[in-house]
C-alpha cells in the first residue's frame, strides 16, 4: 500500500483533476464518504452533531458532510474555529449549507456556547486542520480541544485528528483525540507513525474517485510494509541444494567489552537460512561465540591494546573476505584507529554485498564519503543517532525529515538506507521508500539491531537484492518482535527472544 505525504497527495489530487476531476468533486466525495461511514455508525435522525471547522479544505470536506447529514435528520452546528474566511472549495459548500436548517456557531460566538454545543453533541466531527497543518494549535483550537477530548460523543477526525502534522507525525499536546480518522484517498505517514497513531482511533481509508494505480505510479509515495511484500522477497530454496547454495557470510566484529552483539548477529543470521556464516573476531571473543554457538566457524583476528580487532590483522581479513559471498561489519567492532582502517579497508576492497551496522557506522561517520569506494552494493542499518553521526543533521531533525534524510543519503553515496526507528524507513538509491508499521517497544533495548543486521545480511548472503534482504529483514524482525512480546510482553523480551521467534514468523510467511 502506497503511503503520500501532504505534497504527494497534492500531486495525486492535480493527476485527478487533469484527468477530468475537479477539486469540488474531490471535497464532495470526500465529504459524502464521511457521511456515509457515520451513517454506518450511528442512526443520526434527531440528534445532535457538531462540526469543527477550519478555514482550509478539511473544514470544506466537514461542511459537505454536515450537508449530507443535514439530509438524515441530524441537528448540525457548525462551530467556526478559525475565523469565517474560508478556502474557495469551502467558501461554495457553506453556501450549499446555508440552505439548510444548520446552527451556526459564529467566530465570535461566546466561548460557552461553543463549548456548550460540543458537549451535548453525539457525533463531533473534526476538521479544522488536514493535510496543511504543521506547528502548533492556535489558541482559538486549543481551548475547544479540552472539551472534545472530554466528550462523550463519537469523535470522527477528517483525514488526521487536526493538531498532527501529517508527515512526521508531530503532535501537539492539545491534538483532538479521535475515535475515528476518516482519510482521503490515500494513507499518510502520520496513520503509520507510532507517535501519531494512538491518536486516530480506527483509520477508515475513504474513496473519492482517485484510481490506486494513479496513487500507486505517484514517485514520492512510500510503500508501507506487508507480509505479502516481505514474503516475497525471501530467498527460494531448493530440494536438491547443498550449503553452498545458501551463501557464505563473513560477520567481522566484536571487542574484548563486547561480546554479545556478534553472536546476535551470527544466531539471528543463521535462523534466515544462510548457508555457513564464519565469525571474524578477536580471538577471546570467539571462546564467547563458541560456549553460545554450535554451527558458526571462526577466523580468530588479532587483538589490538584497546581489546579490539588489531589492523595486523587486515591480511587475514582479505583472505577471508575472497572466500564470502555477503559481509555485515560492526556489530561489537567499538571504534578506535585501528578499527576505522579496517572499516575503510573491507569497504573498499570487498567485492561482494556487505551491511554496516553500529560500530562500523560510528567508523563511517567521520567521512560518509568511503562509502562511494564501495565495489559492491552496501547496505547501511543505522538508528537515529547513529544516522545523525553520519550526516551531523540533529536528532529532531533526522526524527521530522526521515524519509527526505534517508532518501538524499541513499542517493548521494549510492548505498540502500535501513532507518531504524519505532518506525524503520528503508531508502534506495533510486529514492524509493518504505516504511515499516509493526514492532513494539520491546525491541527498544540494546541488542535488537544486531538481531536485524544478522536478519538482513543473511538474506543479502543468500543471493536477495539489497532492497528485498532490507525489505523482508525489516518486516521479519518486526514481526518476530510483535510474536516475543506476546509470549514474553514488551518489558520482559529479549532480542534473544525475538531471534527464538523467527522460525514461528518465517512459518508464517512462506
Ligand atoms: N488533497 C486532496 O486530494 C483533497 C484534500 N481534501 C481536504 O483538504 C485538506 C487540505 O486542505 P488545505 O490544504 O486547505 O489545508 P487544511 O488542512 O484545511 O488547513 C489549512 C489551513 O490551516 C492553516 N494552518 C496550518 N497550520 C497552522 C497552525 N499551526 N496554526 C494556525 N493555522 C494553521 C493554514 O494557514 P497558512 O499556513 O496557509 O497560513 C491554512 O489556512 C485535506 O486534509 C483534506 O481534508 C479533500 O477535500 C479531498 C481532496
Ligand atoms: N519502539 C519501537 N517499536 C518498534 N521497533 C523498535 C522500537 N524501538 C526499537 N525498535 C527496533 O529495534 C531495533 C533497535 O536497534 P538498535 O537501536 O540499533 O539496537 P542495538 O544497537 O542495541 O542492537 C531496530 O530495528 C528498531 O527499528
Ligand atoms: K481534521
């Protein structure tokens, strides 16, 4: 399913209209179906339903509904939230409404009145802002918002409950909390967005006459992960094969002070199907991964001063890096001298498919540019903070501007984008974007990214292209996730844990 952004729906609504729709036909749909869905809910005849109306063409879209449920019987008020001077669209659908038996609550009506009829409401509908809301509530919005969040009427919200930006997710404290979010044509990030959800009740997608192929072909859509989509990006596997046909992965990391992360990334690694991983480590880390570990084999590395893999040992690392057929590089590595040379080294003399993880990204950071030296295709799984190292954009910013953040990095150094975050962005260099839903805040704990990248780059082993192994990681991870939470509830899994539910999830899939 194709996810829009504000100006990608803006983009999909001028596509309708060349195509012989109009705007007025598009808000009349828009607003018909909302009318409809509360129909479905509630017998409106002879009750009350009040309507919160912006300026913009949400408020147009609340004003067509309350004609139609003019039509059922309902005592509409319209209650003007910020001002009377309102969008063209809108401007014509008051005129149509006007004809009706309608209350109107004016801009300076007193506050109790207004607050008087959102109380005695049965159905409240919000749309005071859509799609071009961003910042924060305006004063006029906010002292309303208290008594619709406190009321007992159905709370129906038009395309997003107003006082969410629909692209990040932002909410204002104030936002008015829906029972039901009514959208338009077409998801946007903010029904997906963990931040955002909770705030939308059940989310209704509405028809109003745009194709999904039209939506679909719109470039800066974003494609929301399913199972379906995941399954099929899984690696096929063949009755008469040997371990050969399955990949060689070289997993190159760990330190003396961590040991842990290296045997996520090998367990998980080897539950996706991978053929043979061999660990390349500092040699007590090995004794580690040998007590956890039946089936890996091992390239002890040597170990430099500070407890990591020295640079002495880069000759080794060649030798065995001739012999795999994918890599994954930083899980445990910790960054120091030498453990930078080494990133650089694999980077740019690995002729095959590699992930960066963790400690190998914390390497990268301070010259993003050695990723063009890159033979082969490079998969990059970085969380927020590890992707503000490497771009030196700040937190709030990288959390507000993902998609464009993950987009304009994949496409400047030609690498595949694992965002990870409650919600993981995947971006390729020919800026396509997906975004995961599912995940819980259990996998919120230290080695739940070591888990993925050993998901991922066991699929990347196995032959799948750098999009389908982050595709399908990313949603089994999350998946396997969701099956540990349930056994174990998010504050008690581990990403042991969710390593032990990936044969369940992989059940599923195929
Ligand atoms: N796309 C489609 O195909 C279709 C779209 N449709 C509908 O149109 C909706 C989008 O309409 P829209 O663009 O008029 O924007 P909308 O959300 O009504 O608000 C705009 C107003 O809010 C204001 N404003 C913003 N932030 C603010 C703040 N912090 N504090 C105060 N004010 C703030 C902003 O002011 P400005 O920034 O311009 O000064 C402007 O006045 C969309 O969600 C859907 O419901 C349907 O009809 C079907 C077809
Ligand atoms: N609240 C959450 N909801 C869903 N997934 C989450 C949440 N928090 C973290 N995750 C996922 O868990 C993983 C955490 O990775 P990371 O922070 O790199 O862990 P570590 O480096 O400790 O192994 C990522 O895949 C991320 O998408
Ligand atoms: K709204």
């Amino acid at each position: 399913m194709k996810i829009l952004t504000s100006s990608a729906m803006k983009i999909a609504e001028s596509i309708a209209v060349e195509k012989g729709s109009s705007y007025m036909e598009l808000m009349e749909q828009a607003g018909k179906g909302t009318a409809d869905r509360i129909l479905g809910l509630a017998d409106v005849s002879g009750r009350q339903v009040a309507v919160l109306c912006g300026k913009g063409n949400n408020g147009g879209d609340g004003l067509v509904a309350a004609r139609y449920l003019a039509e059922a019987g309902a005592e509409i008020t319209v209650i003007f939230v910020m001002g009377r001077e309102l969008s063209a669209l809108a401007r014509a659908n008051l005129y149509e409404l006007e004809k009706r038996r309608v209350h109107f609550l004016e801009p300076d009506a007193p506050l109790t009145r207004r607050l008087e009829a959102i109380r005695k409401s049965d159905v409240l509908i919000d749309a005071v802002f859509g799609t071009g809301f961003s910042g924060e509530l305006p004063a006029a919005c906010k002292e309303l918002a208290e008594a619709a969040n406190n009321s007992r009427a159905i709370k129906v919200a038009l395309d997003v409950p107003s006082g969410i930006d629909c692209d990040t997710g932002l909410a204002d404290k104030d936002t008015l909390r829906a029972d039901y979010t009514y959208t338009f044509a077409a998801l946007k990030p903010a029904h997906v967005l963990k931040a955002s959800l909770p705030l939308c009740g059940k989310i209704e997608l509405i028809d109003i006459g745009i194709p999904a192929a039209d939506i679909a072909a719109i470039p800066d859509g974003i494609t929301l992960l399913s199972a379906e989509t995941a399954a099929g990006c899984i690696p096929k596997r063949q009755e008469d094969s040997n371990k050969g046909d399955y990949g060689k992965l070289l997993n190159v990391g760990g330190c003396v002070h961590m040991t842990g992360a290296v045997i996520l990334s090998t367990l998980s690694a080897m539950r996706c199907g991978v053929g043979l991983v061999k660990v390349a480590a500092p040699q007590p880390v090995l004794s580690a991964v040998a007590s956890h570990i039946l089936e890996c084999i091992y390239s002890p590395l040597p170990v430099s001063e500070s407890g990591s893999i020295s640079i002495d040992g880069v000759e080794q690392l060649r030798t065995e890096m001739g012999w795999a057929t994918a890599g994954l590089i930083g899980c445990g590595l910790s960054v120091c001298d030498d453990t930078r040379l080494l990133v650089e080294e694999v980077i740019s003399s690995f002729g095959r498919p590699l992930v960066i993880d963790a400690d190998g990204l914390n390497c990268v950071a301070e010259n993003p540019a050695m990723l063009r030296k890159a033979l082969a295709p490079v998969i990059i799984t970085p969380h927020i903070k590890e992707m503000s190292r490497l771009t030196g954009l700040s937190v709030e910013i990288i959390k507000n501007r993902r998609f464009d953040v993950a987009a304009q990095f994949a496409e400047k150094y030609g690498v595949t984008v694992v965002l990870k975050d409650s919600n993981t962005v995947i971006a390729t260099p020919k800026r396509e974007l997906f975004i995961n839903g599912n995940g819980n805040s259990g996998l919120a704990k230290g080695g739940s990214g070591d888990v993925l990248a050993g998901v991922i780059a066991s699929f990347l082993a196995q032959g799948a292209s750098p999009l389908a192994a982050a595709v399908a990681g990313v949603f089994l991870h999350a998946e396997a996730g969701d099956m540990a939470a349930q056994t174990f509830t998010p504050y008690a899994m581990l990403p042991s844990d969710v390593i032990e539910s990936i044969p369940f999830v992989l059940k599923q899939l195929l």
